[in-house]
C-alpha cells in the first residue's frame, strides 16, 4: 500500500489525526508535547482510499522551537518512499517558526504535501486556515482531528495521490493472477425436473474424456465430475468441473416435490459453480420456476447461459427461440441479453456450443479494465448523459475503479450519492456492458461518497 508521512512540530494532533485515521486508540495522546516515543505505522482505509500511515510523534526533542537534527533525520528516512507528507500546524496557535521551517524544508522534498490545518472545529481555526497559505504549499485542508471534522475535505485532497497508486497496485496483483491459467471451469447445470438435464450430463461424459472415475459423477455422494473437454475451435484439451445437481443422481420417480427440489439443488449448486447453465426444455418454453433459477444465479453474481434442450423436437425452433429470449429479457431486468444456445442431449448436438459460450461467459466475468480507459469511458458516459440535479444540486461523480472481478465490481467515487437515481445507475451498467464488453455477467456497481 502507498505510505503517507505525517509531518509536523510537537503537540499540534498528529497522533490524534494518526488514531482518527487508523480507527484505534493505538497511542497515548497527552498535551504534552512528546508523549509518544515510538514510530507507529497503521492501515488506513478512507472511504474506500487505502493506503499507510507513518506517525513521527515522538521523535521531536524537547527544544520545540528548532527542528532538531534527530527529527530531521528519521523524518527524512520517512520520506523515503512515502507517497506524501501530510503536514499538520495548530490552526489555533498560528504559525510559529518551527512550522515555517519544516515547510520551507518539505517544499525542497519531491514528495506531494497536504498542509492540514488542525483543531479547527467550528470557525476556531480560521485565522489560522487562512494564515496557513503563506507556506507556499498550496491550499491548506482545514479539519479536526479530535472532532473527526473535514475528513471528506482530507479524501479529496488524497485522492488524487493515492487512489491512481492504489489501482496501481491491484491492476499487480492482477497481472500475477492473470499468468496463472484459471482452473478448470466450475460448471452447474440446473433446471426443472425432465428438462434433461441427467441425459445432458451423461452426453457430456460419453463424448469427454474422464478425469476421475467414470461413476464419480453419478453417484449419490458425490460432490463433482472431473473431466475434459475438447474445444475443437482452439484445438485444445480444457479441464471442466462439473458441480452436483439433482441431475447427476439416480432417481426413482419424478414428483412434484422435486419441482420444488429443482429450485433447492440449483442453489446448491450456484454455491460452487462459476457458469451456470439453465437447462430449459423445448417442448415446454420458459416457466415461472425457471426465472426463479435464472434471478437467484445473477443475484449470488454467478455467469449464467440458457441452453434449450430437446432442440430435436422442438416445433417453430426460430418463434420459439425469440419467444424465450423475449421472456428472458422481460424477466432479468438486470441483465439483457444473456447467452442462449439451442442444443439436444439426446443427439450431442450445440454441446460444443453450448462449453464454448460457457468458457467465454467465463472470461468476461473474470475480466479486468484498467483504470485509465474504465475513467475515459466514464467521462463519456457522463458528459453524453450528465447526472441529474435533484432539488437544484448537482450529483457529482468524479472517479470509477474496478473493485474486483468473479463478478466485476465497480466502485464510483463522488457526492450526494445517495440521491442517484436507480435509472442513472442503470444507465452506467448498460453503458458497460456494451463499451466495455462485460455482456450478460453480472456487474456490481458501489458508489462511495467521502461522510464523516
Ligand atoms: P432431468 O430430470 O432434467 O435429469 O431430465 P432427464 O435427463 O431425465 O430427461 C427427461 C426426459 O427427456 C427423458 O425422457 C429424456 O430421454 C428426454 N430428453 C432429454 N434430452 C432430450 C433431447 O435432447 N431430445 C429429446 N427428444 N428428448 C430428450
């Protein structure tokens, strides 16, 4: 995580700030200067703004009107690799030549300051806000420490430091994750009672090469069925995983229980799938049961893909198909457009089909955006469509991350957030499904507003 440094002269809230921050008491606060001896380092998350904070309390002499050489020199190792100083004066004290030392000092260092003007609860500090701007180091954040007050006014002046350092780092850790080939796919395939879903399975297994025992699927207790694939569009041998479901089991009678069983054993299944497919059947169209397993696969933010079965047999293939992809759409609000594939169990027929879209559905739920072009699609986004103004005010929206993928998630930074309407969020979700190519996988959108 990016390090940030605070600075300042004895007694002026730095450890105070540093515990407001960090969120514990984790040091002695006392008004007498030096009461903290030791260098403490602890995690911050502000708002969603993650970095580390150095505490140099304690490390000043008792002389506090020199900045004394000891001060000097371990803050001086401080800074070294910081991502920025965070330099506090006592708004109520003014400035004294300590202060204006330390600044003159800070503005020859290359690392980014954050003048705070500190114990300016209320209109105290004013005066000294205001006196703060002869230091030369640009607009001074007036906050209190010990109140919590002007924290959303110190995340703004941090976030154009830290937040660019911290994607960063996560788009790192990323690209580590990224060389190491996914495993197999994890693979579910539910539906209701006769959609085929047994014969499906045994299909798969016929055709595929096993990788555990041939039984392991179908029996009673077993939890998955380990073989692979042939992808004859890439040529290539891909390892699945497909995860237990009713289907797999032996059944003796089929009875309305099991409808509801259907409903139970696909959230079973959601558990540990990363695609699932929805087996619907033909000869019967898209039913009530069959949104509900559809909604509940979205909602636990798995990839999902509709297969219609029984293809063989169906009538009117081509009114059938848009029939269901009507419902469909009518019926997921949240995600249009999810993959169809039209196949048969019993022939073998749109299988291949049916794994290529589930390893692509994959990808994209796996998929990253690097934050510089997610921020030009969002400024377009924005300026094509601006926010509303709900009662004279502005919603602001100023910065989008990728949080995280499996599914993508997205966290928006800005204010009055709360006041967004369900339309615009839409509005940006459908935006990145088609400029962004996340299709039909589930997008989890958060907006964070800096409040105290
Ligand atoms: P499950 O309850 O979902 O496991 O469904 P089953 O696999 O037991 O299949 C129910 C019925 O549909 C059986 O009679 C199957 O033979 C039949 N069936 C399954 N797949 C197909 C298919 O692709 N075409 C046709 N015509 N019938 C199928």
């Amino acid at each position: 995580l990016p390090q940030v440094v605070i600075i300042g002269r004895p007694n002026v809230g730095k450890s105070t700030l540093f515990n407001r921050l960090v969120g514990k008491k984790l040091a002695l606060v006392d008004d007498q200067p030096g009461v903290t001896r030791d260098r403490r380092i602890g995690d911050v998350d502000l708002l969603g703004l993650r970095f580390k904070i150095v505490d140099t309390a304690g490390w000043e002499d008792e002389d506090a009107e020199t900045l004394p050489g000891r001060m000097r020199a371990q803050t001086e190792a401080a800074l070294v690799g910081a991502a920025a100083a965070m330099f506090v004066i006592d708004s109520r004290a003014g400035l004294t030549p300590l202060d204006e030392e330390i600044g003159r000092w800070l503005q020859r260092s290359s690392v980014p300051v954050i003048l705070i003007a500190n114990k300016a609860e209320g209109k105290a500090g004013d005066s000294g806000i205001f006196e703060a701007y002869s230091l030369g180091l640009g607009e001074p954040v007036g906050l209190s420490a010990e109140h919590g007050e002007g924290m959303a006014d110190l995340f703004d002046a941090l976030l154009p430091i830290i937040e660019p350092l911290q994607v960063e780092e996560e788009v790192v850790e990323y690209g580590e994750d990224e060389d190491r080939p996914l495993g197999p796919i994890q693979l579910a395939i539910v539906g209701r009672p006769n959609a085929g879903k047994s014969t499906l399975i045994n299909q798969l297994l016929q055709e595929n090469r096993l990788l555990t025992g041939p039984e392991a699927g179908i029996t009673r207790d077993s939890i998955a069925v380990d073989w692979v694939w042939h992808d004859p569009k890439l040529g290539e041998d891909r390892p699945v995983r497909l995860i237990d479901t009713a289907g797999m089991r032996k059944r003796a009678k089929v009875t309305d229980k099991l409808e509801k069983l259907a409903v139970a054993d696909a959230r079973h299944a959601v558990d540990f799938a990363e695609v699932v497919v929805l087996l619907l059947d033909a000869t019967k169209g898209l039913e009530h049961q069959d949104l509900k397993i559809a909604a509940h696969v979205i909602e636990e933010g798995r990839a999902l893909i509709v297969a219609i079965n029984k293809w063989d047999v169906a009538e009117d293939p081509s009114g059938l198909f848009n029939g269901i992809r009507h419902a469909l759409d009518e019926g997921l609000a949240q995600v249009k457009g999810v993959p169809m594939v039209a196949v048969s169990a019993r022939t073998g027929k749109g299988l291949d089909a049916l794994l290529s879209a589930a390893f692509e559905t994959r990808d994209i739920w796996n998929k990253r955006v690097a934050t510089a072009a997610l921020n030009r699609w969002f400024d377009d986004a924005l300026s094509a469509n601006p926010p509303p103004a709900p009662g004279g005010k502005r919603i602001k929206l100023r910065y989008i991350t990728q949080a995280g993928v499996r599914p993508p998630r997205f966290v928006i930074f800005g204010t009055r957030l709360d006041d967004l309407p369900e339309s615009y969020r839409r509005y940006l979700v459908n935006g990145m499904r088609r400029d962004l190519g996340f299709g039909a996988v589930p997008v989890r959108l958060m907006l964070r507003s800096p409040k105290n």
